[in-house]
C-alpha cells in the first residue's frame, strides 16, 4: 500500500487534457496564496474565535456586503423566500479557489449548492454553523478503496471524496461497478495500478524486466481500463525495482494520450548512493519531458525529499518554469508505514533511512521491534511505523505552493495502519494551521479541496464542480470548529474518529451531524472521465 505497498500475500470548465504549460507556470510558481491575493485583497478577514472582521475601515462585529462566488455558468441564486432542502448558517464560509471568505449562508437545493448569501435564508433543515468554519468537502487524492470500514472514519476527518491514485488492484468495471451498487458514503474513484497489473496481468515478478511484446500489451490493456473508468494510471518503481524506464515511459504516453495524470511512487526514498531522491525526481521529470504526461510525486514527504526536500522541492519549482506540468502530495506525519515484506526493508534499510530496529514499530499494537523480532514480524509481513522523517521536511513540505495533502492510507478492519488513514486532513488543521501557524486556514483548506480537484479535473470533469464553496458546485460540505479540530489517532491506536468536525454533507446529504455519523446514507458517486 503506496508507501504501505502492496500486501504480497483556476477555471471551473477547464479545456480538455491538462492546462497549457504557460498558465500551469504561473498558477504553480506564484502558488495559491499568491494566486488568490488578489481575491483576498479585497475580503475582510475573520478572526475565527471572535468572529470579529478587520479590514480597512477597522474592526467590525458586522458581516459586510460581499459577492458570493458562484461557478461559471451556474443557474441564478433562487428568488428571495426561497425554501432551500438545507440552509446553512451564520458560518465562516471560505472558498480556497476564490479568496470567498465571510460569514455567510450556504443554501443547497439537492446535490448542489445553489445560494451563497449575507442576507437571511431558510430551509427545510438548518445547520447552524455559528462560531464554525464552513468549507468545501475535503478531497483525499492518495486514498484506498473503500472497505465498509475505513471510510466512516474519512467522515470523521471530513473527507467527501475518497480517490485511490495510488492504484487500486481490480478491473476498473469492477470496482465501480460494486461501490456503485452497494453503496459508500464517500466519492470514490482511482487509478490504474502498474505495480499490480504488470503481474497480474504479465505474470512478471517485481525484479523482472518486461519484454517488447509485453510493454505492448501492457499499453493497450492500460488504455482500455482507463476507457473502463480509471482517471489516472499510477506507477511504483521502488515496489517493482524490474519496471524499467522504458516500461514507466510507455504507460505515460497512455495517459498523456488520454489525458490523464500520472501518479509516481518513485524509485529511491533516500539520500545515500546509489539511488538517491534526486535521482527519483529526475526520473518522475524526465517522464513529464519525454511524454507530455502531467506528473504527480506520490508521498514526497516519504519518497523523493526525505532528508533533501527544499532540494527537491527546488527542482520540482524548476521543472514547472520549464514548463512541466508537476505536483506532489503528502501526510503531515515525522514517521513513514510500509509492510516489513516490501522492498524498502532489503539489506542495508537501516542505512538509507537512519533509523535503526527500535525506530519500528508495530502499527495497530505500539510493539516496537528489536533486531531479535524483527524477522519473525517481517515473515508475518505486518506494517510497521518508522520515525524516520526530519520535523523540518513536514513544515517545507506544507509550505511549498506545488503540494497538496493525500493520506496514503484507509483503515483496515485489524487497524494495521498508519494514524495518517484516520486523522491525516485534521491534523493539518488542528496542529499545523492552528497550534503552530505551519500555514494559513485559507492555504491549509487549498491544499486539500481545490489543488486535488484542479489536479484531477482535465480528467474527470465531476471534479471542476469539487473542492469549491461557490452556487453551482457539488454540496460536499465540511462544518468544523476551527477552536477544537484535531486527528487523534496514534500508531498504537489508529481507529479514533478526529474531533472538532462537525457537519460533513457529501452530495448534499448528511452523513455526520452533532449527534454522530448517519451510517445509513450512502450518497457517494463514481468518479469517472464521464461524468
């Protein structure tokens, strides 16, 4: 699973493909703090404890007038005395993609959002969102499939849209096809997996290298599946060390054919020769030059900049001057998980990592190895927590314009899991917004609803109307206490729900309220290149 590996046993209609290289160069240079300024400029701020305004006029206890975003071709506001299904009220409503940030209501009418207003609304159900921050659904990019388990605790954390671009292991009409009939709660969608289908599909070992004739195969099987529903196509080089350039070069023309990211685990995830972060990055660029594919690094905080990464995050600044199109995600966590029977745990682990056996430990149970239990745990191939990432790479991480928050991670049933499948977007919120102002409110909520819905929009177009607080978008609705957010999981106990979120509506439907999460409501939808 990603760096859990696989278990052996800013326009709202954008063109098609991916956004020219000139406009991708401006908007990821400047970054999203500097693209929405501008917008910001002109909103007075709240302070989110006293509600208290501040702009040029001073301080005001008073909501001015402002005008709410609305996306392009969106039907007009309903006329005053409107009923709406849903009135949300008197909150904090901030829109990341505009700068829209004032108390305000939210009027929802179905599965969309039809009002943003200062004047008084009513509905056929209010939330009072007094003294609470009212924000798009949030977008979880780096995800699993759902399981019936973990993704009741992505309520928790306020996640409405759950994506495994990290690959998932089925057909792609497979898995859209049971979440659409059986239900989920969340959006749900994802990638084709290299990793697993050059084996279930080749027959090829991780080590080994594929044949002319295979790569062929390889490439038509990735288009037909994308055909079936995938959005993008992920590869993982360090798990598959036989997947050769070739073999990552081929099945990114697929995608830059078809118009979707590509979403790189990389080959190397340390800093000590041979095979270093630089080299990682290089190869996941070289891609984006060879190709035209639009790139993505999986986890940078883990792959690709562990111990290097205002180096690394410098060459991904220089690649989208050049013109590339390139992103990257990660967790907020100074620890990494990953099964002992994967490929990060050869020989000379403790080396490239700097951490020794008792920097392990046993997710879901807080056993921490010694070299004398090490191996009977790794034949029992159980995922492990490794304090092995500097506090420092998590704060430049989240500071970088060009990265966006992604989990890695869903709980399972045995809770074997990393905390990160549990309380990963909270804890930016509550520890890194919040307690050690890491980011602002505004930039933290970006990096998780409008930067993944950007990224993934040229290839499913449901995601143009994600990640946005404006009349016209998808009622996916977050309602959470800016005071109290925070993750609560812990390696040893990885299954508690984040505190502090109080609403999460996912096609404008509750599914978590004040008084728990409605675990009837199945609301989410397929998130496919059709719709």
């Amino acid at each position: 699973m990603s760096d859990e590996a696989p278990d052996p046993g800013p326009p709202p209609t954008p063109p098609p493909g991916p956004p020219s290289p000139a406009r991708r160069r401006v908007l990821l240079t400047l970054g999203f703090g500097a693209v929405t300024g501008v917008a910001l400029s002109r909103v007075p701020k709240v302070d989110p404890l006293t509600r208290q305004f501040s702009g040029a006029g001073g301080t005001t206890t008073t909501a001015p007038t402002l005008g709410p975003p609305a996306l392009e071709g969106a039907d007009p506001a309903p006329a005053a005395g409107h009923t709406f299904d849903i009135a949300i009220t008197g909150g904090r409503v901030i829109d990341p993609e505009t700068g829209y940030d004032g108390i305000a209501n939210v009027g929802i009418d179905g599965d969309r959002i039809t009002a943003i207003s200062v004047e008084p609304i009513t509905g056929a159900r209010t939330v009072d969102a007094t003294g609470r921050v009212v924000a798009p659904g949030f977008i979880d990019l780096l995800s699993y499939e759902p399981n019936e388990y973990g993704e009741w605790y992505k309520i928790a954390d306020g996640v409405t849209t759950n994506l495994g671009m990290h690959g998932l292991n089925f057909d792609a009409s497979d898995f859209l096809g049971r979440w659409t009939n059986d239900g989920s709660p969340v959006h749900f969608g994802g990638a084709y997996d290299g990793g697993w289908r050059r084996s279930a599909l080749l027959g090829l070992g991780t080590g080994e290298a594929a044949s002319s004739a295979q790569l062929d195969q390889f490439a038509d099987d990735a288009r037909a599946q994308l055909a079936e529903g995938w959005i993008g196509i992920n590869l993982e080089p360090e798990y598959t060390p036989g997947a050769e350039y070739e073999e990552l070069r081929r099945l990114s023309e697929v995608a830059a054919e078809v118009g979707v990211p590509v979403f790189v685990h990389g080959r190397y995830s340390d800093n000590v020769e041979p095979g270093t972060n630089a080299e990682t990055i290089a190869e996941i660029l070289q891609l984006a030059r060879d190709t035209g594919a639009s790139v993505h690094v999986e986890h940078i905080i883990s792959t690709g900049g562990t111990f290097s990464m205002a180096d690394s995050l410098a060459t991904l600044d220089a690649a989208v001057a050049e013109g590339l199109d390139v992103t990257a995600c990660m967790y907020p966590y100074d620890f990494w998980a990953t099964y002992l029977g994967s490929a990060r745990f050869n020989e000379g682990w403790q080396e490239r990592f700097g951490i020794t056996y008792e920097d392990l430990v046993v997710a879901g149970t807080g056993e921490r190895l010694t070299e004398a239990t090490f191996a009977a745990r790794q034949a029992d191939n159980l995922l492990v927590a490794a304090y092995g990432i500097p506090a420092a790479d998590v704060v430049t991480a989240l500071q970088s314009p060009l990265v966006m928050i992604g989990s890695d991670a869903i709980l399972e049933p045995s809770h074997n899991n990393h905390p990160r499948a549990t309380g990963c977007f909270s804890r930016v919120l509550g520890r890194y917004v919040r307690d050690e102002g890491t980011v602002s409110l505004v930039d933290g909520l970006a990096k998780m609803t409008i930067m993944p819905a950007r990224r993934l929009q040229g290839a499913a177009p449901a995601m143009a109307r994600k990640g946005r607080l404006q009349r016209g978008a998808d009622a996916d609705v977050v309602v959470f206490d800016p005071a109290t957010v925070a993750d609560r999981s812990t390696v040893e106990n990885p299954a508690q729900e984040s505190v502090g979120i109080d609403w999460v509506l996912v096609a404008g439907t509750v599914v978590k309220s004040p008084d728990g999460i409605d675990r009837e409501q199945r609301p989410g939808r397929a998130i496919t290149p059709a719709g």
